[in-house]
C-alpha cells in the first residue's frame, strides 16, 4: 500500500485534492466536485461510478421478470376489480433483447401473432375501450418492475372514483421488448380512444430505474411523436408515484374533454391542485395566466 508523501520537514502530503464546490454536494446527485488525485479522480471516486455504471448497463440488459410483473398487478385490489380481465403479454417484433437494442424500428411494432391476438380479442369483446394501459420493458426493465404497479394502482382507483366520467379499461398489456410507439399498435387493436404506456427509460449514472409515461389520443400506427404527452423520470428519488399518477389523471381527463393530446395538450395539473380561482390569484399562476389570455 502506498503512503502519502512527505515534505522534508516530515510533514505528510494528502494523495487527493479537494474540489472547492465540496459543499455544493450536498444539493444534487450528479457527480460534481470529485476532487482529483495526480491527473485521475480519486479511488473512493471511482469505485462508486463503476457501481452505478454497472446498475445502468444491468438495467438495459436485465429481461423483464414478467410473471411477477402480473402477481404484483393481480395483487392490486382496483385494477383486478376494474380491467375485468387478466393482464395479457405480447411481443414486439424484436425476438430477443440484443435485436431490440440493435433495431429500435422493430420495437416499435407488434409482431403479428401478438397483432392478431388482440384483434382476436377485440373481436369477442362487445365493449368499447377509453382507455388502454400498456406496460412495456423499454431501456429499464427494472423501472417497470419496481414502479409499474404502484402507479398503475393509484392512476386506476382515481380513474374509478371519477365522477364526472365511467372510463371503461381495456385488458392490461405487457409487451416484452417494446418501445413507446407499440403502444399505437395496441391501442388501434384494441380500437381505444387513448392509450397510456409505462416505459423503462434510458438509465442515467444515478438513475439506473427510472420510467415514463407516455399519453396518445387516437392511437394509430405511424404516430406521431409530437401527439404525444410525456411524463418523465417516475421513481422515489424523482417524481413520485402519487405525483406521476395524478398527472396522469389529469391530462387522460383533460385528453377525453379536448379529444387530442400532445402540443395540443398543455399540463397544468398545479392549477387543478389549487382550489382558487386562476383569475382571482394572478400572481401565483402569470405564466399560465398569460397562456390563457393568449
């Protein structure tokens, strides 16, 4: 082991120097103020940032363990009492997880078994569908497996409560190796109104389990990203499951109203928190204020 050097009086040479942004650490998880020892980061530096690249890499590669992903939806009282049928899985037209991460086109697809499964289904249902959730795997399958169910659970009991409208729920889908865009498939499938897809998102340094929410009125093959509302970066350390879940709730209500969803589609959830009249309290709202005025 080596030892820290010294001066010729004896006295000892720290091996790393501090970074004077040390006390802004505190403020965020991004990796900031390292500090350096010679021209590389120091050992204690290092080791915690091939951990969480390990997590990142393991997240993208690690496949969805899909039979606990349906145990921990069946153990949910609202959506067992509300979807009315067991969660189906499907594919995408990618067979294994390195063809999906070497041709996003084929994630984005259904393969046509699982295509004329849900027609089939469609077909023996007399029901017509508002609103289809879809669950896929994405870039993080342990973002869907850690927070898929709870929110699915929160955004469905609000979903029931509702009392200005009775949402009729299509079946759950799974979709192993899919993209947000196999979400269009299923919902035109399924001839849906909308469809709403939880996604494992691209894994950051510190964000190995982090999933999406991504909102589609009218789902078709072919659509278009920009008919799209998104909800980003749902986990404990970022947007919480109660928060993401009422977000959601709102622009699926306000989707429904509107009948698109997208740039046509403006979130703001904040002001229907707040009781008070926009108008009467200016000031806490001016930007969306002015929006309107507009």
């Amino acid at each position: 082991m080596s030892k820290p050097s010294t001066t010729s009086s004896g006295k000892a040479i720290g091996l790393v120097t501090e970074n004077p942004w040390q006390a802004l650490k505190q403020f965020t998880s991004a990796r900031i103020a390292l500090g350096r020892a010679g021209t590389s980061i120091p050992t204690q530096q290092l080791l915690p940032f091939q951990l969480d690249h390990a997590r990142a890499i393991d997240a993208v590669h690690k496949a969805l363990a899909v039979e606990s992903l349906i145990e921990q939806l069946q153990a949910s009282s609202a959506v067992q009492t509300h979807t009315k049928h067991a969660p189906m899985v499907v594919s995408s037209k990618a067979n294994d997880r390195m063809t999906y991460l070497q041709r996003p086109d084929l994630g984005r697809q259904l393969c046509e078994a699982s295509w004329q499964s849900l027609l089939e289904h469609r077909e023996k249902s007399s029901q017509e569908y508002d609103l289809a959730i879809v669950v896929a795997d994405g870039l993080s399958s342990t973002a869907i497996q850690h927070h898929a169910a709870p929110v699915i659970e929160s955004l469905v009991t609000k979903l029931t409560k509702d009392d200005k409208y009775p949402w009729s729920l299509a079946p759950l889908i799974i979709v192993k190796q899919g993209r947000v865009a196999v979400g269009d498939d299923v919902g035109e499938c399924l001839k849906a109104k909308i469809t709403l897809i939880l996604i494992g998102e691209r894994p950051g340094l510190t964000s190995p389990d982090s999933m999406g929410i991504y909102i589609t009125w009218n789902p078709k093959r072919g659509a278009k990203d920009s008919s799209r509302n998104c909800i980003s970066n749902i986990r404990p350390e970022g947007l919480c499951y109660e928060e993401a879940s009422h977000k959601a709730f709102y622009l699926l209500t306000e989707s429904m109203k509107t009948k698109c969803t997208g740039i046509g589609l403006k979130d703001r959830s904040l002001v229907v928190e707040d009781s008070t009249n926009l108008e009467s309290n200016p000031k806490s709202q001016f930007l969306v204020s002015a929006a309107k005025d507009k």
